[in-house]
C-alpha cells in the first residue's frame, strides 16, 4: 500500500522561559481534536489528529526525531526532539537547537517572532476518511520530523517559547554598572 507523506504546521505567541540553556524550543507540535482546513495533494479538507496518533512513533524512535529549518531535508537538521509526549491539548515536544550558523540564526528568528510555528512531516498509518471525502481523522501516523516554518497550517499549536539561559552570576562592580545604567536611563 502506497502511503503519502504530509508536512502540517502550527502557529502562535512565544514565551522566553528564564530557566533553561537558551536553546531548547518547546510547544504543542499536533494539536488534537482540534479539525484544521487543508489543502494537498488529496484535495481540500478538514483534518483532525487524535490523541494516540504518535505514539508508536514517540516509543520506538521518538529520541532520534530531527528538527528541521522549513522541512529541509538535504541540509543539515537544527536539532533534535529531546522530548516528545502526547498531552491532552496535543503532542508536545522539546526541542534542542544545536550551536551552528544555522541553529543560531533560527533561535534569533524565534526569538523575534519572525518564525513562530511548527510543521509535522508524517506518513499516515491508520486514518479514516468521511463518505465525500470531506474530513479526514489520523488514529496513527509516523513522526518523520518536527519543522520551525515561516507559516502555519494549524493555528490551535505553536513555538510556545524558549528556555532562556540563566544570568550569569556578576561581582559587585559589575553589578553597581549596571544599577547605574539603570539609574541613568530610568531616572531612579
């Protein structure tokens, strides 16, 4: 049986956590039960993933998922899921970003907003389609990979934020500079 393969994205607002190394992103990924209009290969359609759908594809290989930069697959991944599990609102996961040029460039991007969405890269395994074809439910699919991408398909999930990296600790002159700076600027 021939199975097509099918990228999905996702969008929203970002939240810059203070804890964290500064380069792990997380969010909702899929959301679940949650019907989104799309239009593929397959014709136009309302789609809805069910919770469960990745499952099989978290337990057998879900340490090994790359995230991708706009579902590039010829050039090198940004990252990798190190954390991928299936929540009431949706699969959520946790992503590190990996300190190259390009790693860099795209935690800059979501950082500033410019790229705020997820896309899923999956090949379908058990699905059911209405009689006209109108609405199409995944019960499974494989998780092929996890893109950060310019626009979404799905606006229910998105790059809820990234885990920032601690302050470093300052002495005290480091500290009396920048309350005076602050003193200055802010006239306290």
């Amino acid at each position: 049986m021939h199975r097509n393969t099918y990228t999905r994205a996702l969008s929203s607002d970002l939240e810059i956590r203070s804890s964290g190394d500064g380069r792990t992103v997380h969010g909702i990924v899929v959301p679940f039960d949650s019907p989104t209009l799309i239009r593929d290969i397959d014709g136009e359609y309302e789609e809805t993933f069910k919770r469960g759908a990745f499952a099989r594809s978290i337990a057998e290989r879900g340490d090994r998922i790359k995230f991708l930069s706009q579902h590039q697959r010829t050039s090198n991944p940004l990252g990798r899921a190190v954390l991928l599990r299936e929540d009431p609102a949706g699969l959520y996961g946790e992503f590190q970003v990996s300190a190259t040029q390009a790693g860099d460039e795209a935690l800059e991007l979501i950082r500033d907003g410019a790229l705020d969405s997820f896309s899923v890269g999956f090949t379908p395994i058990r699905e059911a389609w209405n009689r006209n074809k109108t609405e199409r439910t995944h019960y499974e699919a494989k998780l092929n990979e996890v893109s950060v991408v310019s626009f979404p398909a799905y606006e229910a999930a998105h790059i809820a934020g990234v885990r920032a990296a601690r302050l470093p600790l300052l002495d005290s002159a480091q500290l009396a500079a920048r309350l005076g700076l602050l003193k200055a600027t802010y006239g306290l």
